[in-house]
C-alpha cells in the first residue's frame, strides 16, 4: 500500500485529512497531513514532510498531494521528490499538485494498486471532480 502525505497551506492539510476521516469513518491508515504555515522555515517544512515520509512508507511508494503549484507545500515536497535514493526512504516519491477533494477520496479509495496506477487515479479523480453546475451546463450539453 503506497503512502499519502497532504502537504498544503495551513490549515488547509489538516482540513483535507479531516474530511477523509469524515468520509470513511476512520483515519486512513498511512495518510498524514503537513500544514505548512505562513513565515515558516522552509528547512523546518522539510524536516516536517520528511518526518510524515517516513511515517507512511511501506517501501510501496509515497504520494504526496499538494495544494499549489510553485508555492511553498509544493515547493518543500518537490526538494524530497527530488532527493530520490538518498532521501533514505528506499521508495519512489511522487508530488502532485492541484489537491482537491476528489483527487484525495480517489487516492485513499486505490491505495492498493502501484504508485503509477494509483497516480492516474488520483489524476483522473481530481479532472473529473471539476464540474460546472446549474442551468447553464444543462444547456450546453443539450447544444452539443
């Protein structure tokens, strides 16, 4: 079963994770949330992610979902990706960005599968939660 760490704006991380537990009824096992707050150290954010890494890993792959693209969750993730074999947690990391809530109930539903495999779900379930509602998307699929 690959990892998950949801590494996002404070409290935004906290938050998803909340909702997950919510949603199944339990905490997911291996899902740890990092809220990464406002002026914070950016090798102290590190040291934090690493930590919840580690916390999840059972050698199956770690995928950790970020809120955005080029700000500092995504950015402190990105470093761990990076550091492949010499991050010490012997597993292939994976950052995605663009968390939402779809994108995370798709995750914590296929964390059987491999890390790629589960990847394009979390992919496909994060596009396909995006949807225009009301009368005006009711016409336009009439149109086409």
């Amino acid at each position: 079963m690959a990892g998950i760490v949801i590494v996002a704006h404070t409290p935004l991380a906290s938050a998803m994770l909340g909702f997950a537990e919510h949603t199944f009824g339990v905490l997911p096992e291996r899902v740890r949330a990092v809220d990464i707050p406002p002026y914070e150290d950016i090798k102290v954010s590190f040291d934090r992610v690493m930590k919840a890494a580690y916390g999840v890993n059972t050698g199956n792959g770690i995928l950790i979902l970020t809120d955005v693209m080029g700000a500092t969750p995504a950015n402190v993730a990105s470093k761990l990706e990076a550091l492949g074999p010499l991050s010490g947690l012997n597993s292939q990391v994976v950052v995605l960005a663009g968390l939402n809530l779809p994108m995370l109930m798709r995750c914590i539903s296929h964390r059987g599968e491999n890390l790629e495999e589960l990847v394009s779900k979390a992919l496909q379930g994060g596009q396909n939660g995006i949807l225009r509602l009301g009368a005006q998307s009711q016409q336009e699929t009439t149109e086409k």
